[in-house]
C-alpha cells in the first residue's frame, strides 16, 4: 500500500503552527468622552488617547510585535507609550513612528499599547474616507515580523461632503447617471442634523432617515432597532457605504454605541430653495428641500398612499410638463391616508429611488416628513367620529343618526363636514341638531342634493372641536338604502389654516340582511336579536 506523505497547511491566523504574521488586534478611543472605546476620532483633535489591543494565538508564544503609528496622527512620541497587560513587563524599543517589543511573548493574553498626546488628522476632500491604519506585525522565534492579517483602522470623522463629491460626476459616483457611490464598500464616520425624525421612513425593525451638515446629505440605513432620536438632532454614525436602488447609504452594524451616537439637539438647516420640479438632480440628494413654484397634485381630491402601494398616487406638478413625485414610506401616518390637496409648496428630502418608476414617477423624490410639508395644518384629518345606531334594516324610514365627533387630545379641529351617503335619503335637510362646547361660535352649512354624484354634505365653519370640547350631530328623517351593506359617513376635518381632510377611520351603518333571535325574553330588546336590531 502506497502511504501519503502528511504535510502541514497554513492559513495566516488561524492554523495551530505558529507562524510570522499570526495574531489579532483592535484599536480603541481612550480619549474619554463620546467616541470612548469605539474606533471613532474627532478630527484635528490634540490630546488624544489610542490603545492597541494585540492578542497572539494558541499555537504557542509570539517572539517579537511591532507597531507603526499611522503618519497622519501627529504628536507622537516614544515618552507618551505605556505598555500593559501581557505587555507590562516587556521591553519597548522606539524607532521613528514604530514601537517594537521584542520580548512579547505573547499568547492568548492580550497585551496592550496605550499612546498619549495624539493629535487627529482633518481629512477633508473628495473621496478621503478618514481611515488610518495601525500596523500590527509578528513574529515567531527567528522568524520576520509580518503583517496581521488585519490591522485596525481608526476612523476620524469625515465631512459629508468626502462622499458627495469627486467620482465620474462629480457627486461622488462611479457613473454618470450618479447610481453607485464610487465609494461603495469603503467605512467611514460622518456627522450631521437628522432632517426627519425616527418612524417616518422606518418601522420598529429597521432605522432609515437623512442627516445633513455642510450643504450636503446622505441616509442612514441600518437593519436592526432603531435608537431613539428627533428631528433636529445631531448624529454621528460609522458604517459602510453602500449604494441602494440609486441612492447613497452610510449603513452601520448597529444602531448604537460604539457605530451610532445620538449627541442632543442641534440646528436644522434651512431647506433650498428649487424653482421646478425638474431642477432636482443628483446634486440635491439627500438635502432638505422647497419647490418655490406651487405644485399641483394629479390626483387632488383622492388620499396619500404609500409610494411602494401606488406608484402615481403622489405624482405633481409645476408645469404641465415638469412633473415629480412625493415619497411616503407606509409607517408614515402623518400624511398616508391625508387627502390630497388641489396644490402645495412642496418641502421634502431628496430620495433617489429606482426600484418605485414608472406611471409618471422620477427617480429623484421628495421625501415629505408630514403635512406641513405639503402645506396642510397638522389638524387636518384628525380627530374621530362614532355614529349610532350602528346596525339598522333595509329601507329602513325616519331614522335618527347620532355622531359624536372630538378631537385627538393634542389638535383644535377648526372645521369639519359629513357626508351623507348617497344611497341614504335626507327627506328634510332642516332635520338636523348640532349641540357641544366644539361648537362655540361656529356656522354650518348643507350641499348636494343627495344624488351619487353630488352627495348631501353637512359642513361646519368656526369650530373649536378638542378631546374634551366635543360635538354632537344629529341628523333626522334619514330613510336608510334597500340594499344590504356597510355604508360610510365621511367625516373630514381641518385646522386653522389647512383645508378638510378625511379622518383615519370614518363611522359606518351597516344595512343587515336579515333577523335572528339570539337570546329569549323580551322581543322588543336589541339584545335579543342579531345585529342588535329589533325588527321593524
């Protein structure tokens, strides 16, 4: 029988032979402060703290470790260097930015570099990501010291402005229809002013919003929970960059210390000002701003959706010809499902897209935050509405419906309206009674004339509808419709200055098809029948 010869296979790192080059290492801000014990450093900072954290591997005792201090981390000085841990009681030898321990044997203990009095670099400039690299090389007994498979790299913070210019187009692209970051891959630690708080353009399971600094912006994804923050806040962030359906992400491994860093309230910046729709380009993304010329909405009248829901739902217009598009992320509840106005002066972050094209749709959108963005009061379309009876038969005659309407606790409902359903008959418009404290000062008024296209609306002008200040609407002689269904009193309201809008949930009869005896006792108690409804 033939026997194989054995041999040894080496993977740097990893194999239980020690080998030149084997070890770990990570680099640490012990600056104290903020950034403390993450790889994070403000830039051009003196009086700064790093410590080198080395480790060797089971395979035995690592002879000699080398250091060099980056060059762009000036201040260096051999007096500033401490050795600990594994490293306490071992011999450093100081060459120009290099610090070698030739007696480190070094194990699965780490040993420890502290280097005082450092001063950070001020990486500023198209495509300088702030990355420096601490070189770690080993060595076995004998052997040439050789670089770790992977050397630490700090992480100085970066202007926006790095990522969002140079590159094929002169925005920090590859290409020039400004899709991929030329970038891309890269890690880097940016700062800046959230322009939209958190829970607008993510859920609970995800973090997704814009930060802004300099006259440049860019978003920040992250799978994971999101920390709590506000608009307005200042933020820091170290992740990758990453380009999605078109647009430029920083994308942290998590939303909290030591890669996400929420530092207080900052100042927001004021948005830019753009004349039409088609002036958006690649130089606007991820910055907060103002259509000047009023845009009118093609599908005024009808309610927001969000853009992955109904792809030209939120398409506008500045011209006839110069078109754009809202987007609304669907955990956006502060205008998803708000009517749409007849026309706004539009606010938004830019938010290029790709994958939500077509019907009319750019790729480049504005990304509103809430109603006031589109022109609307906050209190439009709040409050809430109930109605009785809920439950009535077919062709039901004289009947008296009650609606209870207040407002949600934190608005003034200036104005509101309900439209009758024009399967209902109103034999008597004059029918009706209004009573409450919401109605103090207030004036009303009936349209329509009950047909499908032209519905009986009650409307009310001059309310002051709160959660306490309610209001009571009765409307009389209502003869309900033959068929069997739900059917819907449309409430609406407005603010001060915005205009009416539905409510999220507006009152429903439903016209039963049929009677059933539920419970026995006393056939003239709504208890006994289904639907709560005694036969008529």
């Amino acid at each position: 029988m033939a026997l194989k010869r054995s041999t040894n296979v080496k993977i740097q790192g990893t194999s239980n032979v020690l080998s030149d080059g084997d070890g770990t290492a990570t680099i640490e801000n012990q600056s104290g402060g903020t950034f403390d014990g993450s790889t994070i450093f403000p830039p051009n900072t003196g009086s700064l703290t790093t410590r080198i954290n080395i480790t060797g591997t089971s395979a035995g005792l690592l002879d000699t470790v080398r250091l060099t201090v980056p060059t762009d981390f000036t201040g260096f000085s051999g007096t500033n260097v401490t050795l600990g841990d594994a490293f306490s009681s071992k011999t450093k030898n100081v060459v120009g930015n290099q610090i070698t321990i030739p007696d480190a044997a070094l194990g699965t203990t780490a040993g420890t570099i502290t280097i005082t009095s450092l001063t950070s670099p001020n990486p500023v400039g198209a495509q300088q990501n702030g990355n420096s690299t601490w070189k770690v090389e080993t060595a076995d007994s004998g052997g040439i010291l050789t670089e770790i498979v992977s050397s630490p790299k700090s992480h100085t913070l970066i202007p926006i402005s790095n990522l969002r210019t140079g590159g094929t187009d002169g925005y920090g692209n590859s290409d020039a229809d400004g899709d991929t970051s030329a970038m891309n891959g890269q890690v880097v630690a940016v700062a800046g002013i959230a322009t939209v708080e958190n829970g607008v353009m993510n859920t609970t399971f995800y973090t997704s919003f814009f930060i802004q600094s300099g006259g440049y912006g860019m978003q920040i994804f992250n799978s994971s929970t999101p920390t709590s923050f506000a608009r307005g806040d200042s933020i820091i962030v170290k992740g990758t960059i990453v380009s999605y359906n078109g647009g430029m992400e920083v994308s942290p491994p998590s939303s909290a210390s030591p890669n996400f860093f929420v530092i207080g309230a900052g100042t927001l910046p004021t948005p830019i000002n753009i004349t039409f729709a088609s002036e958006v380009n690649e130089a606007h993304e991820g910055l907060l701003v103002r259509l000047q010329t009023k845009a009118s909405f093609d599908s005024a009248g009808q309610t927001f959706v969000a853009s992955a829901a109904n792809r030209g739902r939120n398409n506008f217009r500045t011209s006839p010809t110069d078109t754009g598009t809202v987007f609304l992320h669907y955990a956006n509840t502060n205008v998803v499902g708000k009517t749409i106005p007849d026309s706004a002066i539009i606010v938004g972050i830019v938010h290029q897209r790709n994958d939500y094209m077509g019907v009319g749709q750019s790729a480049r959108k504005l990304a509103v935050r809430d109603v006031v963005d589109i022109g609307m009061d906050p209190a439009d379309g709040t409050g809430y509405a109930t109605i009785t009876p809920a439950n009535l038969y077919p062709s039901a005659f004289g009947v008296a419906e009650t609606l209870n309407v207040r407002g949600n606790g934190t608005h003034t409902i200036k104005g509101m309206s309900v439209t009758i359903p024009s399967t209902w008959t109103w034999t008597d418009t004059s029918s009706k009674a209004l009573s409450g404290p919401g109605l103090t000062g207030a004036i009303y008024d009936v349209s329509g004339d009950g047909s499908v296209g032209d519905p009986y609306v009650l409307t009310l002008f001059g309310t002051t509808i709160t959660n306490t200040d309610t209001v009571l609407i009765i409307l009389s002689n209502l003869n309900a419709p033959s068929s069997v269904g739900l059917t819907t009193f449309t409430v609406k309201t407005k603010g001060a200055t915005g205009s009416l809008s539905n409510i999220a949930v507006s009152p429903t009869v439903n016209i039963m098809g049929g009677f059933e005896a539920v419970a026995t006792g006393n056939w003239n108690s709504n208890s006994t029948w289904s639907g709560n409804v005694v036969p008529g």
